[in-house]
C-alpha cells in the first residue's frame, strides 16, 4: 500500500530561506508533500483550500508574525503540528508565544534536526485515531494544577524578594506546572547538549524576567477546577504521583550513579499519569463514565478507558508531552507505564523506575476496584533480573 506522504507548509518571508529548505528538504520529497509560503496571509488562503499535516514558521515576519500566525492557524486549523523555525535572539518574544507553538527550533537548523522534529510529530498524530481527541491534544496549551501549589507560586512570584530555587522547588512538586515548564524550557533551549528534566534547572535556565512573564502575563500555569469529575479526585492523583516521582527516584539511584536515569525518574513518575489530568479537564463525562465502568465491572482504569474513550491515559499523555518536546526516556515511561515489555526495551530505564514504584503504591485513591497497581510486568522484569529486588523495595 503507498505510504501517505505528510503534507507540510514552510512560511517565511525571505524568499532564499525558502529556497533554501526546498533544497535542503529535497531528499524528503517522496514523505512530505511540501508547500511554501512568503507570508501569513498567504499560508492562510492556502490552508483554507489545502489540508495541511504541520506548519513550520519564521517568528519575524511584516504584518503578520509567526506568534500570530500559529494562534490563527489553531483557531482555523486546531489538528496541525505548529512549529517556529527562528533565529536565537528572538528567544524572549519566542517565550511569550509558547501558547499556541507546540515546538521551537532555531535557526540555522540542521535537516537532520528538522526531519526527525517533525516526523516525530506528526507519528504521534497517527497513534490516536479519533480526530476529535487529536484536536483536543493539539489544542491544549496548558495543564491544571493543584490550586494550593498553584497559589503558592502565585504568591512566589509576586514576591520581590523570592528565588528561582525556591519557585523552581514547589514548581517540581505539581504535574501541570512541570510538565509546562520542561515544555518551555526543551523547547527555548533546543539544541543544547542534552535535554532538561529538572524542573529547578529548567527555572534557572529561563531566568527571573522570564519566568515571571510567562506566568504573570502569558498565563503558562492554572487551577484544575475539582467540581468536573465526580469519580476523579485531583488530590489522590497528585498523592500518587509525587509518592511514584520520589519512589522512582529512590530505586533509580539504586541501580545507577547515571544523573540523567535519576532525575529522569523522578520527572517521569511525577508526569505518568498525566492523560487522566487530560481526560478529567478535557473530557469530563466520558471519563467519569470511564471511572465508573471500571468500578462496577472490576477492570484496571486503562481498560475502561480503552472502551468508553477508545484510547488510554498512557497514550493521551505520550502524545501531548510528545509535541511539547519532553525527553524520549519521559514519553516512554508515560507510554508503557503498565505494559513496559511493549516498550521493547532491555535495560534499566526511568520507565523501570517507574514500574516499579508505581506498581508498589497501594494507596492511590483514585482506584476503586482492581487499581492499575500492584501489577508487575513479571516477563520485563525477570528479563532485566530485578525481580529479586523487589522485595527489597517493597519494604522501603
Ligand atoms: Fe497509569
Ligand atoms: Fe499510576
């Protein structure tokens, strides 16, 4: 069967630079299905006759600017990929219209990077079938928090006197706020050595100026709002997830001295199961319908997700930390969580960590019947030979 090509469109304003990636994308003919364009107006008119999989946009552009142009683009247009391909001095302006881009890259890019950007992209685009959900990932700009932490920050942040080590701490103890935050911050500094999963030094790279803009004036961060979901306590998911994130952390340091596992681990237990955040915020019925099947019929959560909503918290969540850019080893522990042999990996890895730990929290009360808990990957683990260690762990 002929493989779909992507359909992708480039808008810039200088007509070398697009000359220039028609070049460099050459190779890519046969799998994207390119189109240019040399300003906003025009990539508007011809994404109103022409679908388009992804947008791929310069930041300073006349008239209408690459920020303006992706927020018309997800009001038009809410299932595409949008990404701003712009130059590293703009990073500031970039910051402020983090909202509607799902990811930053600067220029000059190498093709390399740009490929695999957006075929990553748009594959977890076609992990989820129903083109509603799609839109509803594709849409979301950010993820709620727990209203006390979220008041602390507030609070923080109004403060003249606080520290950036003292926000990034409560920061790191919220899933929405982390999870936005490792967004920006993978997204600004793209290109780096290596990917941020600490939360405080992601604070620290953004800076004071920053952070406070995003916050105070681009509103980045917000409260979950507990009256939507009847079955669904925000409280108990954020319980389990700091106990998983400090539980993860502890067994990762056990097993390696690698500072990246480690802090890894804790990112990803904090964040696993961020798709019920996404499933209580964004569809609320169906999900307490969801919760409630799995208790009245005894199914693990993700199974009753699977009927009532034709996909799982897992996947939901991968695909969003997905576009935001997270790091690979943080979508893989939020993929396979509750199946981590799928994952096809060998080695101890942050999603181990939080297996395990996951697994072993017994408390999580948002399980009602047979919770997702508490049930080993005994094949995945005897493959790694950790199971004998378990035990140990459990008497931590
Ligand atoms: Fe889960
Ligand atoms: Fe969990």
């Amino acid at each position: 069967m002929p493989i779909e090509k992507r359909k992708v469109l480039f808008v810039d304003d200088e007509p070398n630079v697009l000359q220039g990636l028609r070049r460099m994308l050459r190779s890519m003919r046969d799998q994207w299905d390119m189109s240019f364009a040399e300003s906003g107006k025009d990539a508007l008119d011809l994404l109103q006759t022409n679908n388009h999989d992804a947008i791929v946009s310069d930041m300073r552009m006349p008239g209408m600017d690459g920020a303006q142009l992706l927020l018309e683009v997800k009001s038009r247009h809410p299932q595409m990929v949008r990404i701003i391909l712009s130059g590293q001095s703009e990073q500031e302006k970039i910051l402020r219209s983090i909202g509607p881009t799902h990811r930053f890259l600067s220029k000059p890019c190498l093709p390399e990077t740009l490929k695999q950007t957006l075929e990553s992209a748009c594959i977890l685009h076609q992990t989820i079938q129903d083109p509603n959900l799609i839109r509803i990932i594709s849409d979301l700009e950010t993820l709620p928090s727990l209203s006390g932490i979220y008041e602390k920050v507030m609070a923080e942040m109004e403060d003249p006197s606080s520290s950036l080590e003292k926000i990034g701490k409560i920061i790191s103890t919220d899933i929405g706020m982390t999870a936005k935050i490792l967004h920006v911050a993978n997204s600004a500094f793209y290109g780096q050595h290596h990917h941020v999963s600490n939360v405080e030094q992601a604070v620290m790279l953004l800076g004071m100026n920053t952070l406070r803009a995003l916050v105070l004036h681009t509103q980045i961060f917000s409260t979950f709002d507990q009256k939507t979901v009847n079955n669904f306590s925000m409280d108990a998911l954020w319980n389990h997830s700091i106990t998983t994130a400090s539980f993860a952390r502890m067994i990762a340091s056990e097993e390696t001295k690698d500072q990246w596992i480690i802090e890894d681990s804790f990112a990803s237990g904090l964040l696993h199961d961020v798709g019920e955040l996404i499933f209580a915020t964004n569809l609320p019925i169906k999900y307490d319908e969801a919760l409630a099947l799995a208790r009245n019929e005894g199914l693990v959560r993700w199974e009753a997700e699977q009927r009532v909503l034709g996909t799982t918290h897992m996947e939901i969540g991968a695909h969003l930390l997905g576009l935001w850019g997270l790091p690979d080893s943080i979508i893989e522990s939020l993929a396979f969580h509750h199946q981590p042999s799928r994952s096809g990996n060998q080695t101890f890895t942050p999603l181990t960590a939080v297996h395990i730990a996951d697994s072993l929290d017994k408390d999580d009360q948002n399980e009602t019947t047979i919770n997702d808990h508490g049930q080993f990957d005994s094949v995945y683990l005897e493959q790694l030979g950790i199971t004998k260690r378990i035990d140990q762990w459990c008497m931590a």
